[in-house]
C-alpha cells in the first residue's frame, strides 16, 4: 500500500500546536513554521524577544519537511557557476558561511544530521567537463572536494556535505522554541497582513514587526513580489526498505534536477523530474500528479535498478527566482518577507533567517548582503559590522 502525499519523514507521531483563537500581542509575529521561519524564531528568542509564530497547517508541513534532506554547501549554483556569477569573493564567502550554517544545524538537533558527504553525478560527457571545472575552482579556493569513478557513474564527492531528516529537524526547533516562550499556533492561515496587524480565520495578532518566512506561495500572501518569486511543485517517492543497492551519501544527477538518498533502514527516497513535467508543475498545488510520479519510479526501476514497492508519494511547493538568490527584504512598513530559496531553503534558509533578524533588529544589513550582493536592495540601512559568518 502507498501512503500519498505524506512524506516518508513522517513518523506519526506529531501532536499539532493548537489555532490561534481570539487576539494576542507580541513583539514579533512570524509567518511560517517551517526551517527558516523556526530559525527566525531561535533567533528572536536568544535576543529575549517576545515571538508568535502562525502556520496554515502545521510545523514543516510544506516543502520545510517534505524535501530530500540534503544539506548542501554553497548557493543555488554549483561553486564555479557562483564564482562566475558573483564573483570569487562572495561566492567563497557564502560557500564558508553555509558550511558553518550546517554545524549549527548538527548542534541543534544532533540526532537528525549524519555527515556523510553528498556527490554530483553526471548525466552525459558535458558534465562530466563541467564536474571538471567545478572541481579545479574548488580546490583553487581550498574547498574539499574529490573526483569519482565507479559503476554508478562519473562526477563529484563533496565530503562536508550532510544527510538529515528536514521533518525531525524542524518538530525539535519547535518544540524547543514553545519551551523557551514562543507562541505558536498550528491551523492558522493568515488571511491579510496590515502593517502590523496579522489576521487569520479566527484571530488577530498585534505586534511590533511582522516576518514572513514561507518559501512556496511567497508571492501569494505578498503580491508585491509576483514577478520575482514564483512557486513550483517538488515531487517525491520513497521505496521500502531494500538491500538491492547501497547509496551511501546523496546523490545528485543531471545537474541536480534528480537527487536520491537511502535512509538508515534500507529505504530509497527520489526526487526530480520538475522540468520534464511541463508548464504544470509550476504550481501552488502540493500534490503528485501522475507523470511525474511515472518518470519517478521508471528511474527507479531502470536506472538504479530497485524492484522494491514503492510505500510513499509526496510533494510540496517552493520558491523559485531567476537569479537563484533568495527574497529577503523589508517590503513594506515594518513587513519583512524571506522565501524563494530555489531548492537551497534547507542551508540558504537558515542563513536567510539570521540575516534578516540582524536587518529588522539592528539595521544590520551584512548577512543580507553576503547572500544578495548587487541584489541587495539599497534601501536597506548600512551599518559597519562584521560579517554574519
């Protein structure tokens, strides 16, 4: 029997936070429970400020916890893209901050991270040069990273890479944060935001500032970034726990548009196939759909050569922008938005969250400027500080 549309990740066991009922005052009111907007939240905690957090469904409902659990060094782009793009500076910059970004995530929930590695595989003899090029300018910057042939293919290993459990990650942030003071509300749907009231189906929050942390459907609660986010359906499945192959990192083929690991208990998880759905998988609809779901398990039939049943199909939406670069802006009044993370939410995401609370509390604009450069918006205050890594 397939489970639809719950991720492998699931356990069951989770009791959802209650609705926010009636109206509540605050310091800060956060939009999303997912990795970032939970981050968002440790942040103002440490800072001793008062926090209410809303989610329309629950904690990593959406693409936070429903990924391929994947912690990857550096931006959107692989390292010799970004360093063309960016330039060498700020693209080692970010490379070192996402790598310190990732033992943080280790520390705070141990349990859920394994440092395995993750490794690039190449679809055709064009990337197999382009693997090349990616590895000369990594080793050029000091960066670990190592050629690989074996039957499984030709391409990369990145050994700072980790594996993790994204749904277990987010439920331990959450229930920390409930435990040192933060209010959080499950079930809850933000229906508008006006200036700094935030009102959901039954309730209403007063507060100071707002952030909005939510990657898929960005542009739907701020219409002000229609045009510069836009939302595309991730799909997955997962197998039954199966002997029939050994993957021992992620891995990641075609330019990373298919990414597969094997779970602790045997189980294969696959994910990808976005650009081969068609003009339909850009959409605000998180669930599989057929085609997808077929070319799925065809891949995980012919090209890795697994026969065992598959036992989940899942999906979620996420934030995509042109440049690959994340949202993370004051839009208006005492509004601030993040999302958009392009695939990258899981790393990008929290580095995103502590910027954006040094902005909106400091008028600290050094974390958003490494991840932004020349995209950083100049309407932002500029304050001489060191940077966020």
């Amino acid at each position: 029997m397939t489970t639809d549309n719950q991720p492998v990740w699931d356990d069951g066991t989770w009791t959802a936070f209650p609705s926010l009922q009636g109206a509540i005052t605050t310091g800060t009111c956060v939009i999303g429970l997912g990795g970032s907007g939970l981050t968002v939240i440790d942040e103002l905690l440490a800072r001793g400020e008062a926090v209410v957090g809303l989610d329309a469904s629950d904690v990593a409902a959406g693409a936070a916890g429903r990924n391929g659990g994947f912690l990857l060094a550096g931006a959107y782009d692989f390292y010799h893209d970004a360093v063309r793009k960016h330039g060498r500076d700020r693209a080692f910059a970010i490379y070192q901050a996402t790598l310190v970004e990732m033992q943080r995530l280790a520390e705070a929930a141990p349990e859920t991270v394994r440092f395995v590695g993750s490794r690039r595989i190449a679809a055709d003899a064009w990337e197999i040069e382009d693997c090349r090029a990616q590895m000369d300018a990594m080793l050029a910057d000091g960066l670990a990273c190592e050629w690989y042939e074996a039957a499984d293919g030709v391409g990369l290993t990145f050994p700072s890479d980790a594996s993790f459990n994204p749904l277990a990650r987010c439920r331990i942030l959450a229930r920390t944060a409930a435990q040192a003071g933060a209010q959080l509300f499950s079930r809850s749907p933000v229906t508008a935001v006006q200036g700094t009231r935030v009102d959901t189906a039954e309730g209403t929050v007063h507060c100071r500032r707002v952030i909005v942390a939510i990657d898929g459907r960005l542009e739907v609660l701020l219409p002000e970034l229609t045009g510069r986010v836009r939302t595309a359906r991730l799909q997955m499945l997962a197998t039954a726990p199966t002997t029939e192959i050994t993957v021992p990192c992620p891995m990641y083929y075609r330019e990373g548009y298919e990414y597969w690991q094997q779970l602790p208990d045997g189980s294969l998880t696959i994910g990808g196939f976005r650009d081969q759905g068609g003009p339909s998988e850009w959409s605000l609809d998180a669930r599989p759909t057929a085609p997808v779901q077929h070319l799925l398990e065809s891949f995980v039939r012919t090209h890795l050569g697994v026969t065992a049943p598959i036992t989940h199909r899942w999906a979620a939406c996420a934030g995509y922008t042109e440049s690959g670069l994340p949202v993370i802006e004051q839009v208006r009044g005492n509004v601030w938005a993040l999302g958009g993370y392009s695939g990258t939410g899981n790393v990008i995401g929290a580095l995103a969250a502590r910027a954006v609370v040094s902005a909106a509390l400091d008028g600290e604009p050094a974390g958003v400027r490494l991840l932004l450069g020349e995209h950083w918006s100049p309407d932002l205050p500029t304050v001489t500080a060191p940077s966020l890594s």
